[in-house]
C-alpha cells in the first residue's frame, strides 16, 4: 500500500492487492495505511473505495459493515489517482472486487459476483496459508 500512497500513478489501471485499516461509510469508504490515519481523517494516506454498481446499499451494509474499523485485505483496480482525483486529496480511488478481513482464517467476499449466491470454497494450492472462504460459509 505503501508504494500506492507514493507514486499511485504507477498503477493506475492496474489490479493491485493492498492491505490496511478499512472505514465502511457509505459514502467515502477509504482504505488507510493504518488505524491512527483514520482516526486524524489523513486521506493522503488513504485510498478511496467505489463498488460495483449492481450491488445494493443494503447487501453492501450486510457485508461490509462487519469489517469496517477493521485491518484487511481488498483486491481491486486503481481507477484515478491524486492528480485525477476530485476527493479531499485521497491518493488514489479504487474499484474493489474483493475484500477479506485480514488474520487466520478470513473471509472472502466477492463482490464481483452476485452477493446473493450461495457461498463458495475457494481452492488452496498449498501456497497460501489459510483456505478462503465466503462470507457466511460455514467452517
């Protein structure tokens, strides 16, 4: 994350894996490098978060708001950067695919898919540490 909040330019359209403190706002939601960065409002350490259109408020609240004030993991596509950007100078904006409450064993939500669907195994090849699951799949 580090290397995005410096030169975000570099990956502009670029689909990146990034890990830091997640605030679930509504509007507004923002990636930050770290807890004390949410907590003094820094949104040059933040990256500002956009979600798939097709997906309501209300399953984004259901599954966002138990990882929000949370460390985590969010895949997804850097789509503007400082210099484009027209929000409180965040360094950069991001369309999240995925997001996973960071720690041993966490929870993959997929909202690049329909979030009504039945919950799905993710394949471990023995390269990652933990087996990914859905949120709401049972262990």
């Amino acid at each position: 994350m580090i290397r995005i909040l410096a030169k975000p330019e570099l990956f502009y359209g670029k689909n990146v894996i990034v890990f830091g403190f997640f605030s679930y706002a509504r509007e507004n939601d923002t990636l930050y490098f770290r807890k004390k960065d949410y907590e003094n409002l820094i949104f040059t350490n933040g990256i500002l978060l956009h979600y798939p259109m097709t997906t309501s408020l209300k399953i984004l609240d259901k599954k966002l708001n138990p990882l929000s004030a949370n460390y985590v993991i969010i895949q997804g596509t850097i789509t503007r950067t400082r210099k484009t950007s027209d929000f409180w100078g965040y360094a950069a904006e991001m369309d999240v695919e995925n997001i996973a409450l960071a720690g041993a064993p966490f929870t993959l939500v997929d909202l690049k898919k329909s979030l009504l669907t039945a919950p799905q195994t993710g394949e471990n090849d023995g390269t990652t540490p933990h087996p990914i699951r859905k949120l709401g799949e049972e262990k």
